[in-house]
C-alpha cells in the first residue's frame, strides 16, 4: 500500500469535545472508553486515535452511523475542527500547524467541499453559487465567470446559471454545490454526505454522475456517508467508524469478504453481495485439455477430479475453445478426432467481473463459467455452487466458510 | 418598629455624590458637548425646514409616493393621502412635520449607530454578555429618567429630546442586527469558511445580506419606538405633536390631545407600513422566501 506516497494522511487523530479536551486526552488514550468518560468528566469523545492514508486519486469512502465521527473527522480535513491531537498530512504539510495565510491557502486552491444540505447562499443565484470560491480567492471576475460557467455545464446545469436555489430541486441544488467545488480546481474535494438528503433515485444518478466524473478529474475524493451501498459503489477504500475509532479499512471486497469484526459482519449482512464480490475472488484453480488429449476417459476423470459437469478445452494459447462432457462422444463416433464444434461453446467471464454481471450468462449453462483474464487466457472456471455459496453470508454458513478459505483465491 | 427599610448607609449622601459628579460633567464638557452636537442640530433643522418649506399638497404626494413605491397599494397611498389631509384639516400639520423630521433623524442616527454595534456584538460572546444586560435596561428604564441627565447637559431643547429618543430606540436594531447575522445558517457558515473566505468577505457576502429581512424588522422597531419617544421628548423642548398632547394636558383640553394624538396613529401607522413593506421587499429580492 505504501509505494505512491499519500495525498492525505491522518495521523493518530484524538478529538474531545468539553471544557477541557486535554485534561482527559491521556485517559482516552488509555483506553477510557466513552461512556466513562462522559459520565466522569463530562467531556465526550468524538474521534479516538484515527489514522488514514488516502492515495491521490482515489475515492476513499468514511463511513459510520450518525454519531460515529464520520463528519466531525472530514472537517479535521480543512480545519473546520481542530483535533485535541494528532496530525493530518495534506501533500506532506501538516494542517494543524498551518497559519491563517496558509490554511486559507488551503482551503482556497487546494481542497473543497460539498455539503449534505448544499449549504448554497440562498441570496446568489446558481453563477453566483458556483463562482463564490473563485471571488474569494481574489481571482478575475471574467475567468472566474468562465471557470464556474464550464463547470456548471459539467454538473448538467447548463441553462439554469441565473435561477436562484430556491428555484432547484434538491438534487439539482446538490448539482451546484458540486460545481462551486469543482470550479476552485482543487485536487482534493471533500463530501459530507453529500448524496444522502437526496431522493434514493436521485442519488443514485448522482453517484452515477460522480464516478463518471472521477474517470476524467481523478480527484482525490474524501467522501462521508452512512449508506454502505453507496460506499461499496464509489469508494476505492472504505473505512468504517464506530464510535469514533475506525472498525476496518480496506477495498470494498476486503471488507465484505473478510469482516474484522462483529460490527463489521452485521453492516455488510445485508448488502448485495453479488454487486461487490468478483469473479476472481470465487474462480477455483482446475485443468483444462488440449483439444488432442480429449478423449471419453480424460473427460470423465478431469469431471471427477473437479467435481463439475463439464471440463474446459484449450487450444495452445490456453484459451478456452468449449467445454466437454460425455455427451460429446455420443457426437463422435469411436475412431475420429473430437473437433471443436463436437463441444459446448465456451461460456467465459473475466476476473474483474463482479458476480451480478456474470449472473446472466451463468443463468443459460449448466455447465461451469470458464474464467479467464484480459488477454482471453483460461484461468480456472466457476460453478453455480461456489457463487451461491459465496452469496450467502458466511455467518450462517461456517462449513461454506471453511471450505471457502481453502479455496484458491483468484489475482 | 421593623416596617421602616433599616438605613444602613446615607443613601442621601450618594445621590448628593451622583449629583455632584454629573454636575462637574455638566460643567467640564456641556459646552464642547453642544459644540459637537451643533451639525446634528444643523441636519434636524434643515430636514423639518424643508418639510415646511414644500407646499403641503408636494409633501402629501411625496410621502403618498414613497408610501405607495414601498407598499405597491394603491389603496395604502391613498389611505396615506387622506390620512396627511386629516391632519393637516385637524391644525397639526407644522407640529406633524416637525415630528416626522425628528423621527427620520433619530431613526437613522440609531441605524447608523445601532448597526455596527449590533455586528460587533454577533462576533464576541463577551461583548454579547456585555451588551445584553445594558441593552436590557435601556429599554426598562422609565423614559422621564433619561430626560434628566440630557436636559441638564443640553438645556431643553432638540437635541436632547433627539438623544433620549436615540438611546430609547436603538436596541431593538442592535438586537436584531446580532440576532440576524447569529441565525445565518450554520452550514452555509461552515461552506464560506471551507472556501477560504476572509471574515470580512464573510461579514459582507453572507452574513449582512441573509441578516437583512431581520435587521429590517429592527429598524422598524426603532422608527415605532422613535416616534413613540419623540411625543414624550416634547417635554423637554423636542416641539412637534408631543407639544400638542403636552398642552393639552396643561390646559385640560381634550380636543387638542385627541387631535394631536390622532394625527400621532395616523403617522406611525404610515411609517410601519412602509417599513414592513421594506422588510418584506427584501425578503423576496434576497430570494429568501421558500
């Protein structure tokens, strides 16, 4: 994980908010847990030893329940809160030690953010919204018109710049504050929940609209939220809080695969599992013939070895050319060669696929998927028991589990 | 036996001490006092002047105008005509335009004050905690008491009567300016702030434009609380309506209180209109009406 260097890290961060945050830091820092501490000192603990790398570029998904942190640690990202301790590293700069010049630098050039209630000046008008950031930071009227013009086309409000946001429906106000961030051409934007006061169809073109951005601007995007389908479809990295610590940090497989802990396995519970987990992660490892070494005993002992119903043909490439069972010699008679239009045609998915998408063509075989990689090369195959078994959460399954885990794990 | 309060310190001694002390005031700084007053002075003349000096039926239209210019009702503007010929029917048009300067004055003088101390106000607890409590008694304090020390520093007359009305009539705006700026949005707030606004920019871009529908409401508490003040201010030589009630109490005439009195309704229910309208107006340029 550690090769590009991170455009954002956070470093041991503690937040407590009180009186006097700092006279209970080394308690918390024992290990005091919040309800102690709140009913002995009256402080309460809102961040607890947090500590992120976030690679530019990517979008790394926060997520927790309300009151988990999740907002009060984004604003640690631009200062809007200060930590009682620890460090955030923006680019190798430490904004906690930063002055008032330099933190408005900051927030002007370098990071910007989106809000869950849009946070929009109800007094400007949809131009007005978008061009705030540029007007701040001093820059020329007519570039920053231009800027925020471009960007509001972007966000597909093109038409609607003189409209005021009382005008706008939510999702099209959330359009705006998107464009206001956008046009301050900052690298890193940063997103309070951005998505979640809106409409759930709404939100889900939203999403949409923000990965398809992302493939362009590779921003690095910070991105809060308490909805875990919407951070399994965008982030890169998730991680999870619970009560102001994090639970677990990783891709969103990592994460739905291998829970770290009892909080953790009851979130992704009910997640569509099949949206997230690729076909790499449940291929199993078998053998495929050369179309010359078929023949009824290969085929029979390569189908008892794998267990399935059919076993894959490769030609010298290792790409897969069909697959045989023994309804193949009934094609042939005894003395002549097997030929590739003797056999199945080959059903094929590649790693990267996730299980929903290989559904369909899973649905019209009863035979195993051949799985194969990006230049067409057969790398195992998977069948209809392996994928539901993987579908099926592993807590009410530990002996599908336990196989599972000595299964071969694809990339 | 125990009814009488025990009389543990010379309570007479105090006054005399307060006394005293405003006293030398009086005499170290009335006269620079006055001498700074004077352009204050100068500026109320020539308001109520000109009031007098305009044919009564161009200072019935203007101000028909300016009612119907806010307002957008033909039926207010001609409810304003009727109302300013009433009075001038009732013999207190010349007390009514010395009222009306009187008002305009004080008004803006605590708008011009009130204003930034409210601002100042919204930016520090401390000064809020302050504030607060003055504010408070200000607006208690039986209204003869600020009479007193004004008179005694002035001497009867305009400028003291402006003074008690001004003191009398600012804090709703300062009040409701703080009010205003503090019940901005917070997120809206937190965005400004996100983008790398200076408090400057903030004061100027957010915080004063989304606090104005407020600040408006103050303003037209303080040009009620004006008008209300000047008549009482009248007993110390302010003239205009006041005078009129004033004399009719003296000489036990109830028509010339009733009049005076009426053409007083008839002004504040013009002024309030208007600035409500104006309130109003700004709410919807400012699009802040869901």
């Amino acid at each position: 994980m550690s090769e590009t260097p991170s455009k954002i890290s956070v470093k041991e961060i503690y937040k407590i908010f009180g009186p006097d945050p700092a006279s209970v830091l080394e308690r918390v820092r024992a290990g005091a847990s919040k309800s102690e501490i709140l009913n002995e000192t009256g402080h309460t603990v809102g961040l607890r030893d947090v500590s992120l790398e976030i690679r530019p570029g990517e979008t790394f998904v926060i997520m927790g329940l309300s009151g988990s942190g999740k907002s009060t640690l984004i604003r640690h990202f631009n200062l809007l809160i200060e930590p009682t301790a620890g460090h955030i590293l923006v680019d190798g700069h430490d904004v906690v030690d930063m002055g008032t010049e330099e933190l408005r630098d900051l927030r002007r050039h370098r990071m910007s953010m989106v809000f869950q209630r849009f946070a929009l000046l109800p007094h400007k008008t949809v131009l007005e919204n978008a061009v705030y950031g540029l007007k701040v930071a001093g820059i020329d009227k007519s570039e920053a018109e231009q800027r925020a013009r471009e960007q509001i086309e972007l966000v597909g409000l093109g038409g609607f710049e003189n409209q005021y946001p009382s005008q706008l429906s939510g999702g099209m106000q959330q359009r705006v504050g998107l464009a206001r961030a956008l046009a301050t051409q900052s690298e890193i934007l940063l997103m309070d929940e951005a998505f979640s006061a809106l409409d759930p169809l709404i939100r889900n073109d939203m999403q949409g609209q923000l990965l398809e951005l992302q493939q362009t601007l590779h921003k690095t995007i910070v991105f809060i939220t308490h909805d875990l389908d919407e951070a399994l479809r965008l982030g890169d990295h998730i991680a999870i809080l619970k009560d102001g610590a994090l639970s677990q940090v990783g891709t969103a497989e990592e994460i739905l695969m291998d829970p770290a802990d009892d909080y953790v396995a009851r979130f992704v519970r009910d997640v569509n599992r099949s949206r997230v987990i690729t076909v790499g992660s449940i291929v199993s490892e078998s053998r495929a013939l050369r179309l010359s070494e078929v023949n009824p005993q290969s085929v029979a002992a390569g189908m008892e070895e794998t267990g399935q119903r059919a076993i894959y043909v490769v030609d010298e490439d290792n790409r897969p050319i069909g697959a045989a069972d023994e309804q193949v010699f009934t094609r042939v008679d005894g003395s002549s060669p097997v030929r590739p239009e003797h056999l199945h045609e080959p059903a094929t998915v590649t790693t990267d696929m996730v299980i929903e998408e290989m559904l369909p063509t899973m649905a019209t075989r009863d035979y195993p998927l051949a799985v194969v990689d990006h230049d067409g090369r057969f790398l195992g195959t998977v069948s209809r028991r392996d994928t539901v078994s993987e579908l099926v959460p592993r807590a009410t399954e530990p002996e599908a589990a336990m196989a599972e885990a000595g299964a071969p794990g694809g990339r | 036996m125990d009814s009488n309060f025990p009389e543990l310190i010379e309570s007479r001694e105090i006054r005399g001490t307060i006394d005293d002390g405003f006293n030398w005031v009086v005499i170290e700084f009335g006269e620079a006092l006055e001498i700074a007053f004077l352009p204050v002075l100068r500026f109320l003349n020539s308001i109520e002047n000109a009031l007098l000096w305009l044919p009564w039926y161009l200072v019935v239209l203007l101000l028909a105008l300016f009612a119907y210019q806010a307002t957008r009702s033909a039926k207010f503007a001609g409810g304003t005509i009727v109302m300013l010929f009433l009075t001038g029917l009732f013999g207190m048009w010349e007390p009514a335009m010395a009222t009306i300067a009187l008002m305009l004055v004080a008004t803006l003088l605590a708008v011009i004050v009130g204003i930034p101390l409210g601002i100042a106000m919204s930016r520090s607890n401390v000064f809020q905690g302050i504030l607060t409590p003055v504010l408070d008694i200000m607006q208690t304090l039986p209204i003869f008491v600020y009479l007193i020390p004004f008179v005694m520093l002035f001497g009867p007359g305009k400028i003291p009567a402006l003074l008690a009305t001004i003191v009398f009539a600012v804090p709703p705006v300062i009040r409701l300016t703080n009010l205003g700026i503090r019940q901005v949005d917070r997120e809206v707030m937190e965005a400004v702030v996100a983008f790398g606004a200076t408090p400057r920019q903030r004061l100027f871009s957010v915080q004063i434009p989304l606090a104005l529908p407020t600040i408006m409401a103050g303003i037209n508490q303080t040009t009620m609380m004006s008008l209300s003040m000047v008549v009482i201010a009248s007993m110390i030589g302010a003239g205009g309506l006041g005078y009129q009630v004033l004399q009719g109490i003296q000489r036990l005439e109830v028509s010339r209180g009733l009049l005076a009195g009426i053409a007083i309704v008839f002004l504040a229910v013009i002024f309030d209109r208007v600035a409500q309208a104006y309130g109003r107006k700004m709410q919807q340029h400012l699009h802040l009406q869901k």
